[in-house]
C-alpha cells in the first residue's frame, strides 16, 4: 500500500495546526503588541481590533477546521478506509490532485481573507457597505478561487472514497 498520500496530508495538517495556533495567539494579543500587527499587516493600529475581531477571527476558524482537522482526517481515511474494503485501488493521481487542491485552497483562501480585511479597513469604509465591498473586490478573487479549489478537492476525495469502498477489489498474486 502507497502511504505517501496519508504522511502528505499528515504533514499538511501539522502546518494548518502550527498555522491555526499562529493566528489564535494572535487573537488574545492584539492589544499588547498593537504597534507591531499594524506594522506587519499594514493597518492603523485603530484598526486592530475590528480586524481581528471579523477577519481574523474567521481565519482561524477556516484553517483549523478545513486545514487542521480536514487534513487530518483525510490522511487518516486514506490510510484506513482501504483496509477497512480491502481495496486499496484508489485513484493515486486523483489523491495527489485532492492534496494540491486542498492546500493551495486553504492558502489562496486565508490569503484572500488577510487582504480583504487588510485593504476593506484601510479604505476606511465601513465593512459589509457597497464602498467597502468595491475598495475589496480585487481580493475576493483569492478567496473565491480558494474557496473553489477547497471544493473541487471536497469532491474529489468523496470521488477516491467511494472508490476504494466500492471499486475493483485487487487480485491476488
């Protein structure tokens, strides 16, 4: 059986892990180092707090649950679900486009979010008005393709989960 697909999605849980801790430490500090998140994300540093408080808050959210534990457990059923139908044909091409999807989906995402946020606040619109969604519309690209390519791996791997569930069973030698 072929385990470089589950370590790869393992590995890519662990970064969504460490990433998702990176940005819910964030969350209860954004007053004590308020100076050094504007210098680093390129807002007032008025505009910490409504930041994290919409958008970060969301991206936390995203990674740990599509990145983190999605990551996981998809590495998990690649690894057992085989075993469990004593079918381990799955589509390996497939499984290695679900991984790509899955990652740079996530990435293109949070990135799409962190600009939203960043660019909408700095305009200094109020967030969810038409100004604001104008002065944003550029970075909802990154968040609607990423948001596409989460997808397209969602269905991709129920397309590699049914078919070790339900596919050819592997001949005896």
């Amino acid at each position: 059986m072929d385990n470089n697909i589950p370590k790869c999605f393992i590995l890519a849980s662990l970064f969504f892990m460490v990433l998702g801790v990176l940005e819910g430490i964030m969350l209860p500090t954004k007053f004590q180092f308020q100076s050094f998140y504007a210098s680093v994300l390129y807002i007032p540093p008025e505009l910490i707090k409504p930041f994290f408080g919409t958008f970060l808050t969301k991206i936390h959210t995203h990674i740990n649950l599509i990145g983190w534990v999605g990551s996981t457990l998809m590495g998990i059923l690649y690894f057992i679900t085989p075993q469990i139908s004593g079918n381990y044909q799955y589509n390996r091409p497939m499984a290695w486009c679900n991984l790509g999807c899955h990652v740079a989906g996530l990435i293109l995402f949070t990135l799409g979010f962190h600009m939203t946020g960043v660019v909408g606040l700095s305009s200094g619109e109020a967030p969810g008005s038409e100004a604001f969604r104008s002065a944003v519309g550029h970075c909802k690209v990154f968040t609607m393709a990423g948001g596409i390519l989460v997808a397209i791996s969602t269905f991709i791997f129920v397309f590699n989960m049914v078919g070790i569930l339900y596919g050819k069973k592997p001949e005896a030698k």
